[in-house]
C-alpha cells in the first residue's frame, strides 16, 4: 500500500487501515515530535507553542473567507491568489501570506508562486457545500455537514480566549475560582454569564450552530460502537434500566439498543434537545419508542433524579463540561438515587501523567482505580504519555479550562472525586483508538 501523500487532495487508502495500526503510528507521531524537540535548539524550539498562535489566526481567517471550498471548486491544478482574494472580497497579498505560511506547515500547498490548492489536510476543512450556498446562509455553513470542519473551526475560535488565560489564572479574584463566570473566556468576551447561555444569545446563532455541527463531528471520531466495550451489557437482567444522563438525542443508546434489546433505556436531557431526539428515534427507531424500550425524559441533572430503578447511570463527555463542585452535584444525585446494586459509567478522557507510572506509584492513585486504571504507555526513550500522538486530550483540557473553569481528570482525580459523591472507582477500560474510556463505578 502506497503511503498517504500530503499532495493529494482525495482520501488515502491508508485512511482505512489506520485504526489496525494505531499504536504504530502513535510510535511515529512521539518520536518525530520528540527528534524535533532534540534537534532544534531550545530557543527555537520553544517559539513554536507561540507561532502556533499566528497558525490558528491563518486557519480562522481563511476558513471564514471560504478557501478551502473556493479551492476545491477551482480544482487540483488550484488558483491564483488574486482569483481567490477576489472572491473572498481580502487583499491578495495579505492573504498570499497566510495561505504560505499554512502550506508551510503542510496546510494547503502552493502549486506555483501564488498559486495555491487543497491538499490532504485541508481538504479536511471544507464543508464540501458549493460557495455560493454558504455566501447564501452563512449563518449555516457547517449544519449538515459531517462536522470535522466545523470542529476545527471552534477550535479556532478558542484563541481569543485562550489569550486570557494569564489575565485569569494569575489574578487573584480569579485564580483559584470554580465559577463558570469566571474564566478566561468571560474575560475575553467581556460576559458574565456561563458559556452555553452566552453561545445561546440571538447574535451568537452562527456560532451557535458552528458548535452543534462540531458535537456531530466529535461524535463520529472514534469507533461510535465503543461503547459495546469494557462492560458486560449483554449480562444485565432482562428489562434492566440503563439512564443516559445528559445524552443528547441518544446516538450512544441507539447503538446499545440495536445490540442489547433486553434492556430498557431512558434518555435524558434538556427539554429543548429531547423535542430533537422524539425526531431522531422516530427517523432511526420508532419501534424502540413503541414498545417503551427507549424512553425520553426532559431532566435537569442537577435536580433530584426521577429514576429510582436504574440498573446502570451512564454519562458520556458530562463531568469534563463541569467544575468539581457542580460535577458533585451531578454525581450526588445518581448516588442518592441508586440502588444497592446500581452501577455508574462514565465515558470520559482520562488525562495520563507526563511521567511513568512507576515512578509516580506514590501519588498517581492507579492503586484505588482498579483493573484498568494504568495506561499503556509509550517504550522507552518516548514520553510515556505518548507525547503529541495523544495530544487531544491535553488539548480539551486547556479548552475546559478557560471556557467553563472544567478539566479532563487523571485516574487519581476520579477516584477523589467519585469517593467524595459516594461512589467507587471499580475498574476502567480502554483501548487503543477509543475516544473515551469507560470508568465503572459503584456506589460506596
């Protein structure tokens, strides 16, 4: 098999078997970071993180101007920047800089001087909608589309409050707050209110709907049947209720239903996404709504849980969107509503030490989190944590900071935090390519 080619524009075959040779490529990915790291001299080396900056301001700019959909339609022979400039309505020459300086970190390509086309990577970036449909509405230029552009995108957007970061976290009114007013983003923004009620004000609808895209996007990462593994589903009793708390529409139920029909489901979110999922199961399942196999329920998690029989509390991707005090809110709920021999998985990331386990086997906690709980780290000579092969859930980590004063947690922060909500850490799985771990806890 040819190996992929950043010139070319079209998926790889390599795309396709990737995820059989994940840790292989993981292997790659550290050591080629790692020989850059030894290579450079640290001066140079540690401008990078800062140019990183300048490379995010180019991706923003260029995505909002349309390029990668302008380009795709011009062809793999590309375009001139004039003819490009032209129909983004920016200076030629300005956004000639931008789109060298993304080629240059292998974001596009320029074909000829001043001639530039889409390459493998930002392909990914475009919406594959013709321009004039987003010049059209571009209030919707990511809704319907697989997301993994949109998901870039807000990315992007983080920037302007990544920038507060240092204004928030070395004030002192700030610094230590578990507020979701708080944070680096209400600074930059200039709001106070908790982000998900700013995201919702009339003149955010854009961005707005860039976010929903990019939860789609996020979603489909991964094996979406994930899942199916690292909890014996299949030897629940018959007619033994599973609660997904907070599960959107219910794509993670869905998938549980279709191969473990004994089993009841309720799905439970805001009254406004459950409307959404009555469509999505009836579109996908009606007869999962017919015969009260799945049942959907508008539920705040921080109020009293009205499901008093729940075999199994399921979360994915809720105590991340949290800081600790409210995640224990959440977490005290379940615990007051669950049965003797009621269990609680969370499908969360899992942020691993920078160091070996080994030699943090005093204070890392994978002592009290059970089979599972250590990583599987990198060999030698390689960060254990894989370094930027495994980089994304770092990455989320700073985003959940500065947007809602959140984190990604290690195992030993789970463990703390479940043992203060009156729960166990049992055990954890996780696999290479998933896109959450799955902690299973029981009550204390």
């Amino acid at each position: 098999m040819p190996a992929p080619s950043l010139a070319d524009a079209l998926p790889s075959p390599f795309d396709g078997v990737r995820a059989h040779m994940l840790e292989e490529v993981m292997m790659v990915v550290a050591a080629a970071q790692q020989l850059i790291a030894t290579l450079l001299l640290p001066s140079q080396y540690t401008t990078m993180p800062g140019n990183q900056g300048f490379v995010n301001a180019a991706m923003k700019t260029v995505m909002a101007a349309h390029v990668p959909e302008i380009l795709r339609e011009a062809g793999p022979a590309g375009l001139s920047v004039e003819d490009i400039a032209a129909k983004s309505n920016m200076d030629a020459g300005k956004l000639a800089r931008l789109l060298r300086m993304l080629s240059t970190y292998h974001i596009f390509k320029e074909v000829s001087p001043d001639i530039f086309a889409n390459n493998r990577i930002s392909a990914s970036l475009d919406t594959e909608k013709p321009v004039s449909e987003i010049l059209r509405d571009p209030d919707n230029k990511y809704t319907a589309t697989s997301g993994a552009a949109a998901f870039t995108a807000l990315i992007c957007d983080t920037a302007k409050a990544a920038a507060y970061i240092p204004d928030t976290l070395l004030d002192p009114k700030t610094a230590r707050s578990q507020e979701l007013t708080e944070t680096a983003f209400a600074r930059a923004w200039g709001t106070d209110e908790p982000y998900f009620k700013w995201l919702h004000q009339p003149d955010n609808v854009a961005r707005r709907r860039t976010f929903d895209a990019a939860m789609t996007g996020l979603g489909t990462l991964g094996n979406p049947k994930e899942i199916l593994d690292g909890f014996e589903w299949g030897k629940l009793p018959e007619g033994s209720v599973v609660v997904d708390v907070g599960g959107d529409v219910g794509t993670a139920m869905q998938v549980l239903y279709d191969e473990h029909k004994h089993l009841k489901y309720v799905v439970q979110d805001r009254e406004p996404v459950i409307a959404g999922a009555h469509t999505f199961w009836k579109t996908h399942r009606p007869e999962a709504l017919a015969f009260n196999q799945v049942t959907l329920q508008a539920h705040d998690f921080f109020a009293e849980q009205p499901v008093k029989n729940a075999r199994i509390f399921f979360l994915r991707a809720i105590t991340h969107n949290w800081p600790t005090p409210y995640v224990l809110r959440i977490l005290a709920q379940l615990r007051s509503a669950a049965a003797p021999n009621t269990q609680l998985v969370l499908a969360e990331n899992i942020a691993s030490y920078a160091c070996r386990a080994s030699s943090a086997a005093n204070g890392c906690g994978l002592e009290h989190g059970g089979p599972g709980a250590a990583p599987h780290e990198a060999p030698e000579a390689l960060l254990p944590n894989w370094g930027l092969a495994h980089d994304f859930v770092y990455t989320m980590d700073i985003w959940m900071l500065l947007s809602y004063n959140a984190q990604e947690r290690t195992i030993k922060s789970f463990v703390e935090l479940l043992g203060q909500a009156g729960w166990k850490l049992e055990r954890v799985h996780r696999a290479p390519g998933d896109k959450f771990p799955r902690l299973v806890a029981s009550p204390a």
